[in-house]
C-alpha cells in the first residue's frame, strides 16, 4: 500500500499513477498544515508520498518534526521545485532523499515513480549530481511548454496587483510550469524584500529567490550606468524612466515606437524612427543569436553568482570560436 497525504487534486494525478505500479491507493487529506500521523502510522504502507505544497507556511524545522513522525519510506511530492531549491537540498541533507519533481500529468513523473519503486532514487549524491537533475528538469518544463508573457496591471495603487501577480507565479510553479516574477513598475517591492528577508540576492543579475520565486527588477541594473545611447526593445518603454535616465544618468534610451490604443498604423516619421532603432539592434542580436545556437548560453538559469555567470559566459563564448 502507497498513502499520499495532501491536496486532493495532487492525490488524483498520483492515484491512477500507483495503482498501473500494482500498489493498493490510500488518500489522506491535510487540515491546517497538519498530519494526522496517528491515522498514517496505523496502515502499513510501503511508502508515504507528502505533498509539500500543503506545508508552505511551515518552518523547516516544524516540516522536518511532521516527517520524521511518519514511520514509513518517504516520498516527497514537489512539483515546481528543482533540485537546486534550497528546501530540497535542506531535506536531502537530513535524509529525505525521494522525490518526485516533475509536472503533473507528464511522463517524467511516471518515469520518477517507477525508478523510486524499483530501488533507484532520485539522491543527491554530490553536487554534480543535483546540477544534472536540475537541468533535466528545467529543460524539460522548457521543452513542454512554449513561454508566455503575462502581465498583471492595475488602476491604481495598493490593489493587489503585485500579490495576484505572485500568487500566480506560486500556482504555475505547483502546476509544473517555471515562472518568475519581473517588476516593471516603481514599487520597489523586490528591493524591500531583499532588505527585511535578506534572501538569495544577486545585484548584477536584478534578481532574488524569495520562497523558491525567482524575482527580478532589472531597470535598476542602469542606475550605475552614465552617458551611453541604449537601443531597446519594446519591453522598456517607459517615459517616466527614460526622462529620469536622461535626467539623471544622461543615458538616451531609444525603442520602437508603439501603437497607441486605437491606433492601426504608424505614421511614415514613426516607421521610420522604429526602423533606425532596429537597424542598430539587428547586428547585435544576430550577433547573440549565432553565440545561442553553437552554445545554448541563455540556459543560465542555475546560475545565482556574478562569478558564476562570468565564468558560465565567457566559456561558451570561447568555445564558440574553437
């Protein structure tokens, strides 16, 4: 017998998985981040699969008591984790080594199940092993599914957006899709949850890993950049931020003209503004296409260091002239 404790919805997906693996399905659901360990210790159960999406706001030392109180084999079910989380590689280092990582649904998590149950696990035996598994499961959510863009607006201030906008960030990771979190507007919420959080943080990147969410803020990354053109795309139209920016760091920002609402066409002065601008951006952009195409350099995703990314990108530019 398997007894999956935790959501409904992740308990139907694992049911129909276990039960083509020959083993008996027992469900036992979670009430305000708590096992009924007592119910779980009285079946005799192979293996006990928890759903770690159901044990959020707990902290880890609180999680880890809720486990070890389980007699059976642990199963952790984590989907929208990877290997490099920092609450998988706490687990694997205090003896929780399974787990099943993949999306819901895909083939990946039936291939994960079947190796588990047939002596082989998923265990973090080194570094270089959790970076292999890392990239087998990042590149196969990319190779899955197509990115999309979302983006969340509001009318005005202090109305959710920003939180909507994790919430769905949290959703899509359960889900199985990678999904950050870029912020385009003045908030500076990113940059207050540096300081009162002190997470994971990389200033040249723009970017902190609050709660396994990957946030960016990258327009900051030019405050400490003075007197240069930037041909941009249409993602940094901002006339607020360029008029600061030419104000303050004296750097022009040119971008494509966009289509105002209602609008159908671009006048002939516009067309001819947005072709200028592409013209300069074409060579650079074919330039880092090629560079992608020998080296995949834009798979950087596990890198959380300056030195890091440094030496990542410098190599795959050197082997792209060997």
């Amino acid at each position: 017998m398997m007894i999956f404790v935790g959501a409904p919805q992740n308990g139907t997906i694992l049911r129909e998985l276990i039960e083509e693996q020959n083993h008996l399905f027992r469900h036992i659901p979670v009430t305000d981040n708590k096992i009924d360990t007592t119910e779980v210790n009285q079946h005799k159960s192979d293996y006990v699969i928890v759903d770690l999406c159901c044990f959020d706001d707990l902290s880890f030392m609180q999680l880890e008591n809720l486990l070890l109180a389980i007699n059976s084999e642990i199963i952790l079910y984590a989907t929208g984790y990877t290997m490099q989380s920092s609450l998988i590689n706490k687990l694997s280092m205090n003896g929780f080594d399974l787990f099943l990582l993949a999306p819901p649904y895909s083939e990946e998590l039936k291939e994960e199940l079947h190796v588990i149950l047939h002596g082989t696990d998923f265990i973090l035996k080194d570094e270089e092993a959790a970076h292999v598994k890392a990239q087998t499961c990042i590149s196969t959510t990319r190779n899955q599914k197509k990115g999309v863009k979302i983006g969340i607006a509001g009318v005005t201030s202090r109305m959710g957006t920003t939180t909507t906008s994790l919430q769905l960030i949290r959703y899509l990771q359960r889900m199985g899709y990678k999904a950050c979190y870029i912020e385009v507007n003045y908030t500076k919420f990113v940059q207050e949850q540096i300081r009162f959080e002190q997470p994971l943080h990389d200033a040249h990147l723009g970017m902190a890993t609050i709660d396994r969410m990957d946030l960016f803020y990258r327009k900051e990354m030019l405050n400490d950049v003075y007197g240069i053109d930037l041909f941009a795309d249409k993602a940094y139209i901002d006339k607020e931020w360029s008029e600061y920016m030419q104000k303050i760091n004296q750097v022009e920002i040119y971008t494509p003209i966009k289509l105002k609402k209602g609008q159908k066409n671009l006048d002939s002065a516009d067309k001819l503004f947005s072709s200028a601008v592409a013209q300069v951006r074409q060579p650079i952009e074919s330039f880092f296409n090629w560079i992608n195409k020998r080296t995949r350099i834009q798979e950087a995703s596990l890198v959380r260091s300056t030195n890091g990314l440094l030496s990542f990108v410098y190599a795959r530019i050197a082997a792209c002239f060997i």
